[in-house]
C-alpha cells in the first residue's frame, strides 16, 4: 500500500530530523538498478592528482565516443554497501578496503586514483545525500557502486587524458533469485576468468564482461552461476562470477589463495577473520575441483552477494550435493549470522571494521 509505504519516517544522523523514505516497494527489493537523487563526480588529467568532486543529480554522463573506457576498457569499479541501524545510525563496512584496492588496481590499469581519505569522504557524502535510499534495518541495504574510468579521448593505444571517479548508489536486497536458499554451480571446463599475469586480481569491468557468456549458458540450463578453474594446470578454483569461494572439511575452511587471478574480495578477507575468532581454522591455498568431492559445505562470500550457501556444484555431468536438510550448512549459516549481524550493527564490532555516518 503506497500511503503507507510514503509515510514512512527514520530518523536522520544527518539532519537530526526524521526523513521520508522513497516510495518504493522495500520488501521486494532484489538486486536491481534504481535511480536514486545524486551522485559524485570527481575529475583530473593524467599525470595529475584527483582534488576536488561534487554531488551532481544523479543522471546520464556525457563521454566521447573515443573515450578510453569505451575503447580500451580502461575503467575499475568497486562495490560496498550502506546499512541503516534500527537506531537510524547508517553504517559503512569497511571503505577504506574499497579506496585501497582500487588504489591497486588503478596503479595496473595506468590511471591515478582517489586517495584513501577522498574515497571514503566521497562514499559517505554520497550516501548521506541519498539518504531515503537506504532501506529501513532489516530489508536490505545501499549498494554502493563507485567507478574509476579513463573519460578522455584518445585512439592510439594509451592511456586517456582524463580519467573520472564517479560514485552512484542503488538499494538493493539478496543477489541472487534464491535469496538465502543454496545456489547451485557449475564448474566451467571450457572457458576461464583470468590468466597469471593479467588483471584477474584487480576490479576492472573487461573481468566481468568476461564471463557473461559461461554464466548465460549456465542459467540456461539452470543453475545460479558458474564456477572457475585456474587456466594453467585446470584443476584449481579461482572464483564464481562474483564472489569468492570456500570449502568447509570438519573444522577447516579452505579458500584459494590470492596469487593474482583472484580477486582479493573484503568479504572474503573479513570471513577469514570472522571465522578464524570463531575457533576454525582457515587455509588459503590451492583447493583442486576433486576436493569438492567430499566437502561438507561449500559458500560463497561477496559484497552482493554477502555469503551464499552452495546447495550443488556440478563438474563434468557429475553433481554433488551439500548442506543440512534445508540444504543451508551450519558454518555457512554461523558465519552469515556473525557477518550480518555486526554488519547490519546488531553484534558489537571488536574488528574496527564498522564506520558510522
Ligand atoms: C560485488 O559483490 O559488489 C561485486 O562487485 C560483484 C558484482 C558483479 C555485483
């Protein structure tokens, strides 16, 4: 009911006065683009320093259609998320992971980057102007999608004159159709992510592009994604189109090592923490596809996709199932509950990884 759904009040850490969520529908909220009030624009040339970015209603940009991102892919983006407390407060999850790793991958794709204090500054101005955005505690949380891009024109290959860090926001809920119910994978044989020595270890958009294909044919026949193998020796896991992966055997949890062709994901860094405070012990190492063979759990950990629970990995016509009865396995399930709960604000955060608005 729209009446209701208009009348609803938080309170605002910004103004001290309570503020009007949008008019949106917010138990219903997948993971879908929605227009929101502003966004951040800050520019500089090469050879420069970024100084000085800007709210702007939110909008349409305007490039050259010889624009380094257009041409040559030269563009990073970076992914966090905002949730707002039941007290009202809003809540980052650590930003400043965001604002350096794109610092790492701006320095591979040749282009100057925000520094750490501009990009958390320029995240939490963000958020705050699109402050009726955030969805109330419990339905969801601010996706936030800041991108660094070649914008200057250019044809020979090189890097651009201009580059553009712009920052803009949606609310979004789970990200995949199933929610919190396992998803089912398919290890991709044919076709791989990422090479040593190429750019699988930083966030630059070609990554994503990459494996649009696999994941298309996958979702044809109906699973929820797929699952990479390394492409040197393809036995090895890398990742799943968006997110890490990890498999659970009795009391250790085993996630590939970061050697390059993975990309170095601040959920999985943080479920490592949370799990090693937890009494677990974590390997990050070479985990081979046989290992799935007789895993107790599998998961997966993304900022989108926070943790999900792996119900099924397919490899070579051969499926393997995982998980209690409802299919969700019980670390997958504790180390969600441990995550969420100090994200969202509900359990004290001994880590310093919280940042409030
Ligand atoms: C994220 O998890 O935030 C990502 O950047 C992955 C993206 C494909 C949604």
């Amino acid at each position: 009911n729209n009446n209701n759904v208009t009348s609803l009040k938080v309170a605002s850490p910004a103004s001290n006065v309570a503020v009007e969520l949008a008019d949106i529908d917010w138990d219903n909220l997948g993971f879908g683009i929605m227009n929101t009030d502003y966004m951040y624009i800050m520019k500089c040339s090469h050879g420069e320093n970024f100084s000085k970015g800007e709210l702007q209603r939110f909008g349409n940009i305007e490039l050259s259609p010889s624009a380094g991102i257009l041409n040559y892919g030269q563009g990073l983006f970076e992914g966090l998320k905002a949730y707002r407390k039941h007290d009202g407060n809003i809540l980052l999850f650590r930003p400043e992971e965001n604002a350096q790793r794109l610092r790492m991958g701006a320095e591979r794709m040749c282009m100057p980057s925000p520094t750490v204090d501009q990009f958390v500054e320029a995240v939490k101005a963000t958020v705050l102007a699109n402050e009726r955005w955030i969805p109330p505690a419990g339905k969801g949380s601010l996706y936030i999608r800041p991108l660094l891009m070649g914008t200057g024109a250019v044809l020979g290959l090189a890097p651009a004159p201009e580059y553009t860090f712009l920052i803009y926001v949606s609310p979004v809920g789970n990200y995949f159709k199933e929610g919190l119910a396992p998803i089912n994978l398919i290890v991709e044989t044919e076709m791989h992510r990422a090479t040593p020595g190429g750019t699988g270890g930083v966030k630059t958009i070609g990554n994503y592009a990459a494996v649009l294909k696999a994941q298309g044919a996958a979702k044809a026949k109906g699973y929820s994604d797929v699952l990479y193998l390394d492409s040197v020796h393809k036995k090895y896991l890398e990742e799943v189109s968006s997110c890490n992966v990890f498999v659970v055997k009795g009391n250790v949890i085993s996630t590939p090592a970061i050697k390059g062709t993975i990309l170095p994901g601040i959920t999985r860094k943080s479920i490592l923490d949370v799990a090693l405070s937890q009494g677990f012990k974590v390997e990050e190492r070479l985990v081979s596809v046989e290992e799935l063979l007789d895993a107790d759990e599998v998961f997966c950990t993304g900022t989108a996709v926070v943790i999900s629970p792996v119900g099924s990995i397919t490899h070579l016509n051969k499926r393997v199932s995982y998980g209690g009865s409802d299919g969700v396995g019980r670390v997958s399930q504790q180390l969600y509950s441990a995550l969420t709960s100090l994200q969202m604000g509900l359990t004290e955060d001994k880590m310093g990884w919280i940042v409030e608005l």
